[in-house]
C-alpha cells in the first residue's frame, strides 16, 4: 500500500501519522532549498558591491545565450523524463540528452568569429558554451532527483550550488581576474551542484542487463521522436523570455523601473522554478506516470494557487522597490503603466510557473509547441510595432492570453497519455 493509499483509507490519527515523516522531509527541502537560495542572492550583489561590471556584463551576456539554449540542447529533458516509463527508456533518455547537450554546447564556440565585432573580450563564447554544458548538466541532476520525488536532493541541489557559487564568486570578484571569470566561475559552482547530487543513489535505477541492438534503437527512435516538439518549443520559449530585456534601452524615464521590477520579478522566479515547482513536479509526473487523475488534479491546483500568490507577493514587492529607488517627483510619470505593464508581463510569467510542464508531461507536445511558437511570433510582433512603455504592455498582453490558454493545456486529458 502506498502513503496516498494510506491517506485515502486510514482512520484519521493514522493518516496523521503516516503524513508526518513525509512532511518533515519537505520541512527540511524547504530549509535547504531557501539557504541555498540566500546564498546565491548573496553571490549576485557581491561583483556589484566589488565594482566588477566587467564580470557582470559577461556573465548576463553568457547567460542570456545559456538561457535561449541549454533546455533545447538537452531534448527538453526537464520536460520528458520525469513522465517517461520503465528504467530502459529512462536510462535512454539521460544518455541521448547528454550527448545532445554536449553536441550543441561545442556549436557554440563555432561563433567565436563574432567576438570582435560586437566589442566582446576573447573567449566569450567559449565562456558561454561551458555555461550551457554546465548548467545543463545541473538541470538535468535536479530533473533525475525530480523524478524520484527525492525532495532532501532537491533542496541540497540548490544548497550546492549557493556555496560553490558564493566560494567562487568571492574568488573570482577579489583576485586579479579577467571579465570571464565569473562566468567560468559560475560555471564550475553548476558542475559542483551536479556531481553532489550524483552521489545520491535515490535517482540510480535498477540495474539492468545490456538490451539487445534492436531495442536499444526502438528506445532511442521513441525518445528522439518525442523529443523534437518540446526542444523547438524551448527555443521558443527561451526567445520570448530573452526578448523584453532588448527592451529596456527605449524606455526613457521608465528604463531603470523596469529594470529592478525585472531583477526582483526574475529573483521571485527563480525561487519558483527551483524551490517551489520541483517538489510539485515530482508529485504531478509520479501522478501521470501511475495514471491518477485526482492526485494530478489536486497538485496541480495547489500548485496553481501558491504560483500565483508568490506572483501578486512579486509584483508589489518589484513596484514597491522601483517606486523607493526613484525620485518621489519622477514617479508619477511612470508608475502606472509600468504597474499595467508589470502585472500583465510578469503575473502569468510567475503565475504558471509551477504548471509550466504540465502539457509536456500529459503528451501535448503539438499543442506546446503552437503555443510556445505563437507565443514567440506574438511577441516578437509586439516588440517590433510599439516603442517605449507600450512595447511592455503588448508583450505583456500575448503572455497574459498565453497563459490563459496554458491552463486546460495543463489538465488532466479526457483520452489517452503518453505512452512512452
């Protein structure tokens, strides 16, 4: 009998009882998760304070790259392998991934050439390619311990990377150092996060024996076949979240508002992609995977509501800061329709974050990609019609309908689920 078994069937002390070890492991993720979160916002202020803006320019162009590839370069990984069934295919899907990540990481350098025309230090790109491998690997250890709804894992993958990247940023920002080194920097705290978590054996499979030739090529056909919609679709997705910060230059008065709204907003977001939503995705994949519709339905509304609090929790909190650091005499002239263009551009980001898989994880691959695709068309649209405060407000406008759109993508589907 499982634990949700248990829960159904129990009197009500002993389901008590039989939630209380489950929620102790989750109190202690969240302590984890939320040290490892101070000490990576401890490791972005320290090249400020340290007036190393050569570093930090790096390292949001490298970023920025990272960011429009690395989901892509590794076959959505994050999006299939948590619902992907039986131990061959899992083992195929991690083994074609890496040799994909590795494969469009290396293509990166191939744009070395550029350096010198868009006034880059040499070796950008090859700072930028190991930040793509790197943080791949990273995000594919977190989607493993996902998988196995390893909670304590999930929060030590972000307690990993806050020491290594707080170590090496305090390293890299003090010493005699180039404008690379805290990409390179960055880079080596992913691949510490990563092996950490590869010595934790609840993601290791069963050992299994060496399958034949033949299935083995049915198995990699599958995962790659599966895999093309979701990686075009990251692509997209990855171009849409790029795009707004090309933004910032013709805002005028608006553009240093704007900037911290996007800081603040896009720290709340991380915490939701990496402390909030894994634990739920581990929850929601084990649902699909075993095929239970009402625990999908009750996840997946619990991580709905909790989204969206810490949206509205995001964007006061990102207007309230923009509003203080700016001349109580200037804000008037920006501070509603930036406030339209924050609720509109931000608040479905940060609201669907926790259901951001959910269509890849139910087989709707097709339907993600149109809508990540539209998504990114739209966008685009919108970024090259308007100009200035309006230019937000239209993206913001396709992200809100998009995520209106996102939400029966997200539920359980009347038919049939994947198979793979």
């Amino acid at each position: 009998m499982t634990l949700e078994e248990d829960r159904t069937t129990s009197p009500g002390g002993a389901a008590a009882a039989a939630r209380l070890p489950s929620l102790l492991r989750r109190l202690a993720f969240v302590r984890l998760a939320l040290a490892g979160q101070v000490l990576t916002f401890a490791a972005m202020v320290v090249p400020i304070l340290l007036r190393r803006s050569d570093q930090v320019l790096i390292l949001v162009f490298a970023s920025a790259i990272t960011v429009l590839l690395t989901n892509a370069a590794m076959l959505a990984y994050p999006f299939l392998y948590p619902v992907v069934r039986g131990p061959r295919m899992a083992r195929v899907a991690t083994v074609w991934s890496l040799v994909a990540l590795v494969v469009v990481s290396a293509a990166v350098v191939l744009a070395t050439p550029l350096e010198p025309v868009l006034d880059l230090p040499s070796g950008t790109f090859l700072a930028a390619a190991v930040l793509t491998g790197t943080l791949g690997l990273y995000d594919m250890a977190v989607t493993r311990v996902v998988r196995a709804d390893d909670t304590t894992g999930i929060g030590l993958a972000r307690l990993y990377y806050g020491v290594a990247v707080l170590v090496l940023t305090l390293i890299t920002s003090l010493g005699p150092f180039g404008p690379l080194a805290l990409t390179f920097g960055t880079s080596l705290a992913y691949a510490v996060a990563a092996a950490g978590l590869a010595v934790r054996r609840q993601h290791w499979g069963p050992r299994l024996p060496r399958a034949s030739r033949s299935t083995r090529r049915r198995l990699r056909r599958a995962y790659l076949a599966r895999s093309v919609r979701p990686a075009v679709a990251s692509l997209a997705g990855g171009w849409t979240v790029f795009l707004p910060g090309l933004a910032i230059p013709g805002l005028g008065a608006a553009a240093e508002p704007w900037a911290i709204v996007s800081r603040i907003c896009g720290g709340f977001a991380t915490v939701l992609y990496t402390i909030v939503a894994p634990p739920f995705e581990a929850r929601l994949s084990q649902a699909v995977r075993e095929r239970r519709p009402a625990e999908f339905a009750a996840a997946r509304r619990r991580a709905l509501l909790l989204s969206t609090a810490v949206a509205v929790l995001a964007v006061v909190a990102g207007l309230a800061l923009a509003a203080y650091s700016t001349e109580r005499d200037a804000v008037a002239g920006w501070f509603l329709p930036l406030a339209g263009a924050t609720l509109l551009f931000w608040g479905p980001l940060l609201a669907g974050a926790t259901i951001n898989r959910l269509p890849n994880f139910l087989g709707r691959d097709r339907s993600r990609l149109y809508w990540d695709a539209g998504r990114a068309v739209l966008v685009t649209g919108a970024f090259l019609a308007t100009s200035g405060v309006t230019r937000l407000i239209g993206m913001g406008a396709v992200l809100t309908l998009s995520a209106v759109l996102l939400l029966p993508m997200s539920r359980w589907p009347a038919a049939s689920l994947p198979r793979s």
